[in-house]
C-alpha cells in the first residue's frame, strides 16, 4: 500500500495508530500479516527516477524523534525525500510490533527498521530468520516471504 496523509492525523503518533488499525483489519481473517517496506539506496537503478520526482517537488527533512511531531503539510514535499521515508517506515514498524495484540495475530515486519535485513516478529517464538533479504522493492521481498512459507 502506498503511504498517503490518511484524513484527521495530526502528528506522526496519529498516523503510526492509522497505519496499525489498518494493517491488523487485513489480517483479522488469517491470524498472520505481513508488511515489507521498500528500501531507498543512494546506487541504484531506480536513484534516476527518484531525482525527477524530487524535481517535482522541493523536499524538505523532517525528523521524527517521537510520536508527538506533528504531519508536514506539504506531505508530497516530505515523501519526497528517502531519509523521511525510512524514517517514517522505522516509526511505523516499531509502532505495529509493539502494538499488535498478543495471542491474536502474528505480525512480521521486514525492510522498516535502520538495518536493511532485520525481520521483527510480534510472536517471539516465530522464526524469521529465513526472511532477512536486503532487497529495494518490497514486492521482491514478498515473494521471498511466500517462497519460504
């Protein structure tokens, strides 16, 4: 899923509440979800379509050190620079495992935290280690994730 502005957030701790709602409806019918973040890495194939885009917009950095900082209201403008997304895909992945709930749903999280190959579980009997991939495009790592299961 694309992360948008969802409508009446007002700071990055409403939003990382919008994004965990959300992802634990998709997985109320089979008890496990997955979420894989894309990586954003200086040498890549993909750096040229990236620079256009920020040509597109004018990005500004806006670090998020805890829950209270509130949205940018140019959300294009924030998007448009890869050291807030991964900032915002670190806060949301450590928002979804300590939130889900316990005993009901297994929540896996790969690509979202500062190392490229950690892969948290919510369940801590759950291996994962055969999920950890460096992989740019969350897609890639989702077929990871169907082949190994």
């Amino acid at each position: 899923m694309a992360l948008g502005k969802p409508p009446d957030t007002t700071t990055f701790g409403d939003y990382a509440n919008k994004f965990a709602e959300t992802v634990l409806k998709m997985g109320e019918k089979d008890r496990r979800v997955d979420v894989a973040f894309d990586r954003y890495r200086d040498k890549s194939i993909k750096t040229g379509t990236r620079r256009i885009h920020k040509q597109r917009h004018r990005p500004v950095r806006r670090e998020i050190v805890n829950d209270s900082v509130p949205l940018p209201a140019d959300w294009s403008s924030f998007m448009a620079l890869e050291e807030n997304k991964a900032d915002l895909a670190r806060i949301l992945s450590n928002h979804l495992i300590e939130h889900s709930p316990e005993d009901e749903l297994v929540v896996v999280i790969s690509g979202g935290f500062v190392e490229a190959t950690t892969v948290k579980s919510s369940d801590p009997d759950l291996d994962v280690s055969s999920l950890m991939a460096d992989h740019e495009e969350a897609d890639t790592r989702l077929i990871l994730d169907q082949w190994t299961q």
